[in-house]
C-alpha cells in the first residue's frame, strides 16, 4: 500500500519542514490545486509545486481541480510536477492526456463522488492513475463517503481483468479508521491531509494509516 501526504494540510509557512517531516512515511506527495472555479476554494499552482521540488525526491502528483488545464499543463511539467490528474466531468480527457504524454507526466483521471465510473471506464487503457474523490473535492478534513467504495471495486475488477497497469488512488476523509475500508476495495495509494498533517507527528501518523491498510490488504 502506498501512502500519498496531501499537502494542502500542511503548513505553507513552513512547507519545506512539512515535507521533511513526511518523507520517511510517503511514497508520493499529493498537491491540490484548485481554481476557485471548478472549485470555489483557491490554493495553488506551478510556483508552490517547484519549492518542494527543489526540496525532495519524492513523486509529485498534481490533482487538478481547475477550469482548463490545457492552459497550465506546460506550467506544471516546468515545475517539476511527476504527474498531474485531470477529472472527467470537465469532458473527453484525450487531449489532455496526449499534453502531458509530450511532456513525459504521467496521466491520471479522477472522478468525483457523483460521477459514475461508467465515465471513465474507456479511458483505463490510456491512464497510469485513476483517482476516486471520496469527499467533494475544495476542502480537507471533510468526511469519508463509504458508497465510493463501489466504484473502486468496479474499477479493480476491470482493471484487473484486463491486465492494466493502471493505480488506485482514493482521496478524502483517509484515516486510520477509513483507511482498511478503502484497502479491501482494492485501493493501492491512499491520500490523507489532515489526517497526516494534523497529527502531533505526521510521520508516525502516515505510518499508523499504511499499517490499519495493510492488516487488511497485502497490496
Ligand atoms: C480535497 C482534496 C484532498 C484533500 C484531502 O478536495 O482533493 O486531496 O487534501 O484532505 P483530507 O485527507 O483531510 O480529507
Ligand atoms: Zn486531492
């Protein structure tokens, strides 16, 4: 199982020792963009995903939640970022999929808890991620909404019948009491924000929500 620090929790004051803090226990970081548009919140972009950049070695995975992000793809490869994840109810994803395949960044697609994953089913051939929003994407520390757990399911009897080399990624409201539910859905990269960052040691607390999933997964 794989652990994903989301650092929209973290404190921006003091964002290099956040990353520090974390980067024992996370196998990738997960940075949330958001436009104020597609969502009403408003937090990052290219500039705050080169600071960490420079900083670690750890995967950057942009989770876009943004209006058009044709417009910014370029912005974020030139940042540093490893991937970034477009979400499916802006539209037929291909074109921003063959974007950031010219620019050597890995492909993800996510869908929010509302959309049925009938959406992105014959996109799974040509995506290295596919994210499962399991809270409404804008904010963390929001609540874990269990009936996604179906669409993972779904998701990872498909992309296991087929042989795809495609990753399961869940996002919202992952702790240690949500995490083992995810797990045995089938999920292979759990995202936490507060979770991790709100704890007193963030580190340990990324290792307490990777040990409740594995008891129960051996991914
Ligand atoms: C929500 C973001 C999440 C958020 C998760 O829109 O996509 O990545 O940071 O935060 P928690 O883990 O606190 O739900
Ligand atoms: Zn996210």
């Amino acid at each position: 199982m794989k652990l994903a620090p989301s650092i929209l929790s973290a404190d921006f004051a003091d964002l290099a020792a956040e990353v520090d803090r974390v980067t024992e226990a996370a196998d990738l970081l997960h940075v949330d963009v958001m436009d104020g548009h597609f969502v009403p919140n408003l937090t990052i972009g290219p500039v705050v995903v080169s600071a960490p950049r420079k900083r670690t070695e750890l995967f950057l995975d942009c989770h876009l939640m943004i209006d058009n992000p044709a417009v910014l793809i370029d912005d974020f490869a030139d940042a540093g970022a490893d991937r970034c994840i477009v979400h499916i109810e802006l539209g037929d994803p291909r074109p921003l999929f063959d974007e950031l395949r010219s620019r050597n960044v890995g492909v993800g697609l996510v869908l929010n808890p509302e959309t049925a994953i009938d959406a992105v089913l014959p996109y799974l051939g040509d995506i290295d991620l596919l994210l499962v929003m399991s809270v409404n994407p804008g904010w963390g520390g929001q609540g874990f909404i269990p009936e996604v757990l179906d669409k993972v399911r779904v998701a990872r009897t498909v992309i296991d019948e087929r042989g795809l080399d495609v990753e399961i990624e869940i996002d919202g409201g992952i702790n240690v009491d949500t995490a083992p539910a995810a797990a045995e859905a089938g999920v292979d990269i759990l995202v936490a924000g507060s979770a991790v960052f709100g704890a007193p040691d963030p580190r340990a607390a990324a290792h307490a929500i990777r040990d409740a999933a594995e008891a129960v997964s051996t991914r």
